[in-house]
C-alpha cells in the first residue's frame, strides 16, 4: 500500500494513460497483469496503486520505488520494453512522470 509522506527518500512515479472506455478494462488488465507478474517483484519497488476515472478514459498510476535507478532499470529491462509496446497499442498515450512529495495533508 503506498504510504505518502515528505520524510521519504522514495521516489514517486505517476503515470497517466489517455483511453477510450472500450479499451479501458484491456488496458487495465494488462496493468494489472504486469505488476502482478513482473513490475511487483522488481528491485526497489515499494508500492503502486491504479486508478480509473469514470468515463473510462483515463487510468492513474502510482508508484513508488526506492530509487530513481531502480525504476528506470525496471523501465528499461527487455521484459517491460516488450509490455510497453502492447500497453501503447491500448491507449492514446501514457507518460511517467517522477515526483518528490512536497506537503501532505
């Protein structure tokens, strides 16, 4: 379960992908897929959570990871280059996008 806190050096990665509602359980599934079986058991990886909008139209990603290093290697391993290119022809686009928590509430 993510924790979000300012005195963590985790770094966060928000990811968010741009769908059509008939491709939104595909694309979700494919997520799901992937964490479960490869993304979860990666080095330095903390926690994530998906998020769905109600139209079906847009899934939030967040992650978090004990380094910079640990996502990228994880981003740029053979395995998730290939589920990448299938997570791509799902949707209309997706893009991470590392964060530092600034302030909670």
């Amino acid at each position: 379960m993510p924790t979000i806190a300012t005195n963590t050096e985790t770094q966060t990665v928000i990811t968010t992908f741009e769908m059509t509602p008939g491709t939104c359980q595909d694309l979700l599934d494919a997520l799901t897929e992937a964490y479960a079986e490869f993304i979860s058991h990666q080095p330095g990886f903390i926690s994530a959570g998906l998020h769905v909008n109600d139209a079906q139209t847009r899934i939030a990603n967040y992650s978090q990871w004990r380094r910079r290093e640990d996502f990228m290697a994880m981003l740029r391993s053979a395995e998730m280059r290939n589920r990448n290119r299938k997570i791509n022809e799902l949707c209309r686009s997706f893009e991470p996008v590392m964060y530092e928590v600034a302030a909670t509430f």
